[in-house]
C-alpha cells in the first residue's frame, strides 16, 4: 500500500512503506535534477515518519548526492581520526572533506577509503562528538555478491519499550560515547581517553524536528553511563543495546546498484552484515551537520 503525496508539484513522488519497521522506498525523483519545493517538503516528510528513504536505479555523481543532500541543512565535515588511529579511518582516496568512501578496495596495497571488510556492529554516525550529524547520505557503487546489508532499528520504537522503572532511573542522566574506529570491538572507557574522540549525550533524546522521544545509546560506541557505578551502568547498557536490537525494530536493505539511502542518526542506528573480504565493495557517503540534543 502506497502513501500517496498531496502536493501538486510533488504529485510523481510515491512513498512505499518497506517493513514495519523503518524504512520507505522513494519514486518519482531523480536526484540529478533540482528539487522544487513542493518535492522536498513531500520527502522531508517521508522522512520524518519513516526515518530511512531508499531511491533505487539513481545514476548520482558526487556534485548530484552533495547537491541533495544540501537541501537539508549545511553539508558535514567529514571528521579525521587521531594520529593513532589515521589508519582505521583514511584512504588515499579521501579527497573531499565532504564525502567519506566507505570500501574495502585497495590500491598498491593501500586502502582508498574507510570501514572497509566484515560486519560493523550498531552505531550511530558521529554520536561521539558533540553535534552529531542530522543525516546521512550514502549511494552504492560497487558491491559484492552477497552480504554487505545495512540494517536500520527505530529508537523511537526501542525508547518506546524500555520499562518505565528504567525510564525514571535513567531520566537526566547521560552516556558516554566513545569512537575508536572499530568495526565489531566496543569501545572502552577505561584509562587515558582524552586523546580519543568522545563525548557525553542523554540517555534519552527529545528528536529536534518531530518532538519525539528516542533511545541515544548504540552497541559499538556507547561505554558508560554517568552518575553509575561500573557494573550497574554496564548491566543497564546490555539491556538498553538488547532493546534497540530487537528484530522487530529492524529493517534490513539489501542494496542493488543505484541505490541511494538517507538516514536520520538522531532516531536510528545501524549496522553492515558481513560480506566476502575478497570482493569489492565501495559507497559513497555525504552527511549534514547536527547540533546539540538535549533530553
């Protein structure tokens, strides 16, 4: 069943839910041409329900995706690991400080981008600095056979199931999340971190656009909650990562060339299934600038 769009100028656009999740596929947009208004307003509002858009069979160049993506706010830097961890997270081919290639393709035994081989547990894009970004864009252009998939949880939904005695322990209290550019090892919180990426967000965010409530913790990077002891705050996240990883809160993509996601990392985390080491795999990600979250 499609959601049909009642503007005018919008009227080619079709919205059509993908699981009961999250997760709408987008037609009747070709992201290589200008948006009017009326369009944007109609997918900005495909967002807001559904959190993630997909756009198949799109033939986007770099200049179409920072195009589009600037429809919804200042484009985002793409943020440089520490000296200490450079290797995790840059390529040789990292030359825009907009874009960020995310592959697993070396050349002359270097790799040309970041994140490259296996699975990549939840997380959320930059939620370890102090504005996180809004949005991500990412657009594939090779793939290998099988694997590789991106699963979407909606933290609405998982903010939704944390029982209510949890809800009022953790009200005003914040965690801390931590980027080492790991894939599948937890950051930790233990010893020197102030040469680490990190930063402190609540629990439990108020979404700036949709007032609504949504679960901020992720499996990858977040490693404490503050005003907790150790084994408390560490019993309470696997309860918290167990409830935003429930299946049914999950949509999974399976990409096809041409495809074109957006996401929004204030209500989402996400994570890559794994895929052959020996194939190529290469998407292309722009994102836009956040600010501040507050409970």
């Amino acid at each position: 069943m499609q959601d049909a769009i009642d503007t005018q100028a919008a009227a080619d656009i079709r919205v059509t839910p993908l699981s009961p999740a999250c997760g709408a596929a987008i037609s009747g947009v070709d992201l290589t041409k200008p948006l009017s208004a009326s369009a944007f307003r109609a997918i900005k509002a495909a967002w807001d329900k559904h959190l993630v858009l997909v756009f198949r069979g799109q033939q986007v160049s770099q200049d179409d995706q920072l195009r589009f993506a600037s429809y919804f706010g200042d484009l985002g830097s793409r943020k440089k690991a520490p000296e200490a961890l450079r290797a995790r997270a840059e390529g040789v081919q990292q030359d825009h400080e907009k874009v960020l290639l995310v592959t697993n393709i070396k050349v002359d035994g270097q790799p040309i981008g970041a994140f490259g081989d296996g699975e990549f547990w939840f997380h959320i894009d930059s939620g370890y600095s102090a504005r996180p970004y809004k949005y991500t864009f990412l657009y594939a252009l090779e793939l290998p056979s099988r694997g590789g998939n991106t699963m979407f949880s909606n933290m609405y939904k998982a903010y939704e199931a944390v029982p209510a005695e949890l809800k009022e322990k953790l009200k005003g209290k914040k965690a801390l999340h931590i980027h080492e550019y790991n894939r599948a090892k937890q950051a930790s919180s233990s010893g020197d971190i102030s040469g680490i990426p990190h930063y402190s967000h609540p629990v439990f965010v108020t979404h700036p656009d949709t007032g609504r409530k949504t679960l901020f913790v992720d499996r990858l990077m977040t490693t404490r909650i503050e005003g907790l002891d150790e084994q408390e705050s560490a019993a309470i996240l696997d309860r918290l990562y167990a409830i935003g990883e429930r299946r049914e809160f999950i949509f999974e993509h399976e990409w096809k060339l041409g495809d074109f996601l957006m996401w929004d990392n204030r209500c989402t985390i996400h994570a890559r299934t794994d895929f052959p080491k020996e194939e190529r795999r290469l998407l292309r990600r722009c994102t836009v600038e956040g600010e501040p979250l507050h409970e």
